[in-house]
C-alpha cells in the first residue's frame, strides 16, 4: 500500500484525485489474491488512512477539510473490503478444486491398482487350477494304478491329494475374490425357505460333515428370503468349510435361524474349534486368517489359516444389504452369525387358483 501511495503522489499532478483513489483498490485486491482475507482487510483500512494521510486536504494530517471527503473514504472502504472478500472466496474456490482434480487423480490411481492387481490374481489363480485338479487327480489315482502301496506311500499319496485340493480352493477363492471386488456381485434374488437353503448346503458337505456332529435349530415359520441362492448357498457353505477346518474331528456344528424383531433374520454357524483370536474377530473379514501359526489339532487342521472364504462371505452378505459378525462362544469354539434382512413377504396365490391347477 506504501507502493501505491508513493506511485499516486508522483501521478498527482497528472491525474484527480479520484483517479488516485482507485488505484488502492488494486493493492486491496492483490493482498487478498496473495495473502488472504485478514490482510486484505488490513490492506483496505490502511488504504483509507494513506488516502486521507498524503492526498487529501490539509495534507499530513488525518483531519478531513470537507465533509465530502468522508463520502469518498466509505465508498473506497466499501470497493476495498468488497474486493477482498470475492477475490479470498476465489482463491479459497481455487485450492478446494486443486486439491478435488488431485484427489480424483489419486482415486483413479488407486482403482487402477486394484484392477491391476485383480486382474493378475485372476489370472495367476486360474492358470494354477488346471494342474492342480490334475495333480489331485493323479494323486487320488495313484493306489489304483497297481499293487497296493506299502502304508507310508499310500499315506504320502493322500498327502499330496489333500495338498493339491486345498490350494486348488485356494486359488479358486482368489479367482472369486478378485472378480467380486472387480465387477461387484449382479444378484439373481428369488424367495426361498431357509431350511431350503440350510438343507442345500449340508448336502454340498455331506461327505466332510460325515466326521461330526451337526445340529440344527430354527425357529418355526420363518420368513422367506429374497436373496440370490446360488450366492447364499456359497456364503453357507464357506462357513461350514471354515467350521470343519477349524474343528476337531468329532466335534459339533451348529447352524441356528431366527427373527429379530428389528426386521432381520439372523442364521449361525458355530463350532466347538478354538475359536477365533481374541479382540481380532472382525479382523478375520479382511486379513483372511483365523488364527495365525496356530491350528486346532484334528484331521482337517491342514486347512486352518486358509480365510479368503470368509472375504467372499462379507462381499456376499453386504451385497445383499446384511452384516455378518464373529464372535467366540463362551464354552469354546466360534460362531460366524448373518443378519439378513427381511422383505415384505409375497402374497401367497389364491386358493381357487390352486384348485383349479391340482
């Protein structure tokens, strides 16, 4: 503002003094673009002052000669603050959309990296899939091929079957995840009883569930679910294989639906294991392990740390507007519990209509 004064006094003799006056708005406007508000607001006070100061009658002083003067001092205050209000509010509208075509840059980055890398999990996972079913294959057939194997190649023999099928889940979960997370899930709903689906998903176990003890409990007359079966019997049957991975042989699973009177119908899975970590049960949704460097002991311990089933379980549930939760059973073991909810319930067709079709 100093500048403008001393540049304003050498062109007074060239221009009025009104003239002279409009350059301070210029300063206020530059302080405001460059520093912000607070300074600008300063700037156009102090522009006032120096006006009245160097330019105005008597001179070096701030007494004012005619009271006209005082009219002219507002309108330069009002054009000042007026001025450094717009141009802080473009400045302030600048940064915001700078640090928005950033943020979007950084999004489109990140989503890029996650296609990238779904793609190569993909990818990797179903070029594994072949030869591992082979291997499995040829392992499986390999007592059958001739004289009966002494006990331990025969033992190493089902070794390597058991192996080769666990990473052949393995990569085929990777496949599911990878293509879940990428396209989203495209949901075929359809009404369906729960001990429906219940029944369709220890029938896909029936031959691991052989080794344990399985025990139902559902309440009576429960609601219909409009959800995607083929979905949902896969969010089932995971949890039943995170259950006999994680259960000794012997133990019991239970499977348990119920309403809730919030409008949800909650469906468990517990088993008699060892339970999930303490203070760590929802972080077995997304870091894809049960207990790390542990196992339950059991025949199907060679399967425990395995969690990406569990991944594709909360993709599976949230999709279809539920929430699962984990939790330990306070006589041992754990319970993986989903909260679906419930829809209002189609109308049951007429009777005649179902007279006149028998």
């Amino acid at each position: 503002m100093v500048s403008i004064a001393v540049l304003g006094a050498l062109l007074l003799d060239r221009l009025d003094l009104a003239n002279v006056a409009m350059l301070f708005p210029l300063g206020v406007l530059f302080a405001a673009i460059r520093l912000g508000r607070g300074p600008a607001v300063l700037a156009a006070f102090l522009s006032v002052g120096l006006l009245d100061f160097f330019f105005v009658h008597p001179q070096w002083t701030f007494q004012v000669s005619d009271l006209q003067y005082l009219v002219t001092f507002a309108v330069l205050l009002a054009v000042a603050l007026i001025s450094a209000e717009l141009a802080d509010r473009l400045r302030r509208e600048r940064d915001a959309a700078e640090a928005r075509g950033e943020e979007a840059a950084r999004a489109r980055l990140a989503v890029e990296s996650e296609r990238q890398r779904n793609t190569l999990l993909a990818s990797l996972s179903h070029d594994l899939r072949t030869p591992l079913s082979a291997l499995a294959g040829l392992a499986e057939s390999l007592p059958l091929a001739g004289p009966p194997l002494p006990p331990v190649q025969a033992a190493l023999a089902e070794a390597i079957r058991r192996e080769a099928l666990r990473t052949y889940r393995l990569a085929r979960d990777l496949v599911d995840l990878a293509r879940l997370q990428s396209e989203g899930l495209q949901l075929a709903r359809a009404w369906l009883p729960v001990d429906e689906l219940v029944g369709a998903a220890l029938e896909s176990r029936r031959l691991p569930l052989a080794a344990y003890r399985v025990v139902t409990d559902m309440a009576v007359e429960l609601p219909l679910l409009e959800v995607d079966p083929v979905l949902l019997e896969r969010v089932l049957g995971n949890l039943l294989d995170n259950a006999i991975a994680h259960t000794p042989a012997g133990g019991t699973i239970l499977i348990q639906a119920a309403c809730l009177e919030a409008g949800q119908l909650a469906l468990s899975v517990c088993d008699t294991g060892c339970g999930l970590p303490p203070g760590r049960e929802q972080a077995i949704f997304e870091r894809f392990v049960r207990v790390p460097g542990e196992s339950c002991g059991g025949a199907a311990s060679a399967d425990a740390g395995s969690g990406l089933g569990l991944a594709i379980v909360r993709l599976i549930v949230e999709a279809h507007g539920g929430k699962v939760a984990a939790f330990n059973q306070p006589t041992g073991g754990a319970c993986f519990r989903l909260l679906l909810p419930v829809g209002e319930q189609p109308t049951p067709p007429p009777a005649e209509w179902m007279d006149s079709g028998s």
